[in-house]
C-alpha cells in the first residue's frame, strides 16, 4: 500500500486542543474546561472540543453539564464511540446503572476498542447477577490486553475516522512486527477504505498464509474479491467460512452479494430472503433484494423493497435515491415532504443528506420544479464532492503520457502482438452517453451476450503502475514500451479466461466499462482483434447528466461543473488521438443520431461487429436480461427523443458549465 501522506502543519485549533488534552491527561481539569470552552464559539462543532468540554465537566463532578454537552455532542457526531462511553461514565456516576449499561453497550457498538467500556459493562453485569453478558465482556477485555497498545490505539483510530493516523501508526509498528496479523488486516480494512483494494488483498492473503483458520480475515477477504470483481473467488471463500458455520449472517450476506456479483441474482434474493425472516428491520437487506428485483426487471417487486426499506429507516437516502434512479418512479406528495424534512434534520449524516438532495432533485425536475431542482442536485454535488479525493490534474497527465507513448510508429512495431481472438466488444465512452443502449442493441443479437461493466482492463492497469505507485512519475503508460509479445498475449489471454465466468458459450460478449476510453491503447496491444465502440452524446446534454447522476462507485470527476467539463475535454482530446494513431480501431456512434435513426445506426454497427443483421436488435426493450445501470428501465422502453435535450430546461443555471467547457458547448 503507499507510504502514509506527510502530516499537514498543525492549525491554532489543532494546537490548542493539543493543549487542552494535555491539561485532561495532567488532571487539570479547570483549565482544560476553560480553554476548551473557549474554543467552542470558533468550532461549535468540532469532535475533540465537545469532548474535551465533556470530559473535563464530569471530572469536575459536573454531571449535568456534561450530559448536556454530550447531549449537544450526539446531534453532530451521533456515530463517535466516545461519546456514548463518556455517557456510561456519567451515569454512572451518579448510580444510574441500567442507563450507564445502555450507554456502554452503544459504545462498543461503534467501537469495539474501546476497553474501558467493556471493563464497565464486565462489572455491572456482574452486580446485576448477568453472568454470561459479563463473561463476554471480560473476554473482550482480555483479547483487548493481549494486543499490542500500538494496534489496539491504530484500530481505535481506524473505528473512529482518522484513517491517515491509524495508517501511520500500524505501518511503524509492521516495520519491526512484519507478521503481526492483527496488525496487518488492520492496515487491508485501512486499504479498504482508502479504496487500496489490490493491496488490501495482498495483506489478507499474507494474514491467511500465517493463519488460515482466521475466521474473520477470511471474511474480510471474501469481501475484497467482491469489491474487486473477483465474485468466482469470494464465493469459493465465503463457502470454505459456510461449512464451519451454515447459519451466519456476514458469511451468508458475503456469499449472496458475490452471487449477485456473478450475476446469479436468483441465488443472491433467495438468500436475501431468508436473511430477512430473521431480520424484517434490516432496510440494508429490503435494498439488497430491491437492486436484484430491478437488475432482473422486476420493477414492480423492487419498488415494493424500495419502499419497505424506507419505511425500517425513514431517513435512508439511498432507498429513495434508488426509487428516483429507476428514472420511471413518480414520488407522492407525502414522500417529497418526508426527504425534505430529512435532509434538512442535522441528525441526518452526509451519506443519507447527499442520497436524499439527488433524490429530492429528480422528483422535482419530474414535476416541472426546475430552480428547485437545481438546487437540491447542486446541494447533493457540493455533500458529495466534499467527501471525494478525486485529482484532475492525474487524468490529464494520464492522457498526455498516453499521447507521448501510444504513437503511430509504436502500434506499428508491435502490430503481430497480443491475442487474436474476436470475442470482446468494448463499449466506451462517459457514463450517461447512451453506452447501455448501445449494450442493449447488441445483446439482442444472437450472436452476442452482455455482461456487465468489466474491472479486468483497470485491473490490469493497476497491476502494470505497479505497488505504491508514484504520482508524480507513474510507470503507466511509459511500462508499455517494456512488455514484450509473450506477456501481451498472456494479458489478453488472461483477459478472456478471468471475464469467461461472465459468458454463456455465445461467440461475443461486450464489456461495458466506459472508463477505459483511457486504455484503448492498452486493449488493443493485448486484444487486437477486439472491437472498440466509442459511445458519444453531446457535451452539454452528457455532462449535465452525469452531474444529476448519483453514482454507487467511482465516477468521481461527475461532482462539479469544474471536474466534469475537465473530464470531458480530456476524452475528447484522447479519442482525436486514438484515431489518429489507430485510425478505423474505433466506431463511434452519436446518441443523437443513434436515436433519430435507429435502424441506420445499428446497421452500422453491426457491419462494425461484423455480424449479419437481426432484427432482434431494434426490438432491444424485449431482450430480458440482467442491466445494472442508471438506464436499466429506459432500455426496457422503446427508444422516445424527448430526453434529448432534457438539459436545456436547467440553461439558466449552466452557464458555469458552458463556460468550463469552452468551445465543446457550443458542438
């Protein structure tokens, strides 16, 4: 994984509750309170201020000051374990015992480090004669003692948000505890978060290795083969964890998603359901049959789940997001009125705020309210971006080394490299420019199955930057120049075994992942054979699509007018380049022209494929097949031109858009 970031220099306000700690550690207790009461009007918010306060106030016997101020505490931070710990120790002073359990309990809930809430928890079970309930406590207790205090304080970190510190403090410890596995599955569940998955992989692997009946890392690898597209993979382990225990939930729940993954979405439900008789409250599980319901068209049923999750958690922005994201659901007065009182409630967290603002932007520009539209996706974007660490600047470079290695004269040299087999067919472009319909033309050839967007070719790229990748002198795409024909055509052959678990036996299959406009040159080196459709849509219709598009992964550049228009003039820029130096390598066919001229269009690419002409192909909205995307719904309907220039009832407010993309807007 790479190096942990340098520290930022520290702002007066991290300085002075630096301070303020140090006054709580040396039982200064007065002081602490003063200075950090000070600092409240600055950062009425901030974390470790409420803390502090708190704290200091139940030290200086307090208690009802400082169960006010954590009370305050809880409408900001209501996920902090510490805040429900330093609760327990309120009531528990003052001889409240049932409440200091409950507080406790909600503590290692959120964190389960936290060894002076299970200490607590050990000692009032036992005066309340609750023998087993203080049994586990005390085993909790003495796992907790047996760690190392450097992992135990790295994990209380990771539990607790600071990613970067944790990462810091578990890297130093592995330097002289090489295998240490709690250490090192702690620094994968870091990996994962900072979306590291291929180096989260490889310590869990090492955990494995080390200690192979690890029951819980062996989950959490399971889980990063499913994150990492490697369903096959997660399933073989959540199985191996099935046959020591059938009835688990987190190994049941691994193995249905993986299934889902895979594309066996009837396995994936009839899991889901049974999970659920056991759990009707759990709106996760009334979401996760909802997404099967609809990738398999069952759009009635899975707007019934929808609904149902949002009726456990009224508060759950991604059950409504959801329902807006099948582009054909209609929300009811009482349902507006309900998103907007939860988006605008302060105990809302982010995550449900910024689901809530896209949803609550789609049903308003569904009922004409276009201002009002406009300012809840605005809303959503700025929540969303804020929570993004997505770099510009790092495409752009991408496209011009691509330009500097990709020439002419390099394709020409390497011409007889790679594998020849026809089998792919690449579908690339920006999401929201029409590539699913393009996949669902296609699919309904005989011919031809659809698959998914495939994680092989970024996979691939990520595996030739090599670890802990330099940003500032990327090995990709320079790495190109050095890999001879054997290792092509074993990255193309590779290619098609690993996405052979995608495919039915059919002589074609499209691989729908619209990033890899940035690797055509890396396709067609290992796959030359393959086919390459460029799907386009006009600047301004695509961008401000994918700025009202609430995506469940990646896609980052689509979260402001500023990184999306950027985005685009990239693509642009590189697809001029592809065809330059691999001139016919790529069809690229125009939403517009593709909707005003169907059967035209899909002769062409047909021709493109080629493959004979099916009529199939024009009936598209009668394939029945898996679709996973944003357009799962509108490509089940026959083609309508109404939303072509659906953007221009939001003109008023785009002209930072326009402007950014500079004379492409008026294209």
């Amino acid at each position: 994984m790479a190096a942990a970031q340098p520290m930022p220099p520290a702002s007066r306000i991290e300085a002075e509750v630096r301070r303020a700690r140090s006054l709580v550690e040396k039982r200064q207790f007065a002081e602490a309170l003063a200075l950090a009461q000070a600092l409240l009007p600055e950062v009425p918010e901030n974390r470790d201020v409420l803390y502090l306060v708190a704290v200091s106030q139940r030290y200086l016997g307090l208690i009802a000051d400082a169960l006010r101020t954590l009370a305050r505490f809880a409408t900001v931070h209501p996920d902090y374990g510490r805040l429900f710990q330093e609760i327990g120790h309120c009531y528990r002073a003052v001889g409240e015992a049932d409440a200091a359990i409950e507080a406790y309990q909600q503590a290692v809930a959120r964190n389960h480090t936290l060894s002076a809430s299970w200490r607590a928890l050990r000692d009032l079970y036992r005066s309340r004669g609750r023998s087993i309930d203080a049994d586990n406590a005390a085993a909790h207790v003495a796992t907790l003692a047996k760690l190392p205090p450097e992992v135990v304080l790295a994990t209380n970190l990771f539990v607790e948000g600071e990613l970067y510190a944790a990462e810091r403090l578990v890297r130093r410890f592995l330097q002289t505890h090489g295998d240490h596995v709690e250490a090192m599955r702690l620094l994968a569940q870091i990996g994962v978060k900072l979306e590291i998955l291929e180096d989260a992989e490889f310590l869990l692997e090492s955990v494995l290795v080390f200690a192979p009946d690890y029951r819980a890392a062996r989950l959490d690898y399971a889980s990063v083969l499913s994150q990492r597209h490697k369903y096959l993979r997660a399933i073989e382990e959540s199985q191996k964890l099935l046959q020591l225990e059938p009835g688990n939930r987190a190994y049941r729940t691994v193995y249905a998603n993986a299934c889902s993954g895979l594309g066996r979405h009837e396995d994936a439900l009839e899991v889901y359901r049974e999970l659920l008789v056991d759990s009707p409250e759990a709106a996760e599980m009334h979401l996760s049959i909802a997404h099967a319901l609809k990738t398999l068209g069952r759009q009635a049923e899975a707007i019934d789940s929808y609904r149902k999750a949002a009726a456990v958690r009224s508060d759950y922005g991604d059950a409504y997001w959801s329902l807006a994201n099948l582009k054909t659901y209609r929300f009811t007065d009482d349902e507006l009125a309900r998103m907007r009182d939860h988006e605008s409630a302060t105990a809302t967290s982010v995550v449900d705020r910024y689901h809530l603002c896209f949803a609550l932007g789609k049903a308003l520009e569904d009922r004409g309210e276009y201002a009002e539209s406009f300012r809840y996706y605005a809303r959503g974007n700025a929540f969303k971006k804020s929570d993004s660490r997505y770099k510009a600047e790092l495409v752009e470079r991408n496209t011009s080394l691509q330009k500097q290695v990709c020439t002419r004269e390099f394709f020409a040299a390497r011409q007889r490299f790679g594998c020849h087999r026809p089998d792919p067919i690449f579908i690339v472009g920006l999401p929201r420019a029409g590539s699913t319909l393009i996949e669902q033309i296609l699919a309904s050839h005989a011919q031809v199955e659809g698959t998914m967007e495939l994680a092989d070719v970024p996979r691939l790229v990520y595996q030739l930057q090599g670890r802990e990748p330099d940003e500032s002198k990327p090995r990709y795409p320079a790495v190109l120049t050095e890999l001879g024909a054997a290792q092509l055509q074993g990255f193309g052959e590779r290619y098609l075994e690993e996405t052979r678990m995608f495919r039915e036996g059919k002589p074609y299959f499209i691989d729908k992942m619209p990033n890899n406009f940035r690797h055509v040159g890396l396709i067609h080196l290992v796959l030359p054979k393959a086919k390459i459709i460029d799907a386009r849509r006009e600047p301004m219709a695509c961008c401000f699509s994918n700025f009202k598009q609430l995506f469940a992964e990646g896609q980052e550049f689509t979260y402001s007018f500023e990184d999306v228009a950027r985005y685009y003039r990239t693509y642009v820029e590189l697809m001029e380049h592809w065809d330059a130096v691999l001139p016919g390598k790529v069809l690229r066919v125009q939403h517009e022209e593709l909707v005003e001229d169907l059967e035209h269009q899909v002769r062409r690419i047909l021709d493109f494929v080629g493959l004979d002409f099916d009529p199939a192909c024009l009936e598209f909205y009668k394939t029945e097949r898996s679709v996973r995307t944003a357009s799962s719904e509108q490509v089940r309907q026959p083609i309508y031109k109404e939303g072509i220039d659906q953007w221009r009832n939001f003109e008023p407010w785009l002209g930072p858009l326009k402007a950014a993309l500079g004379e492409l807007a008026g294209s």
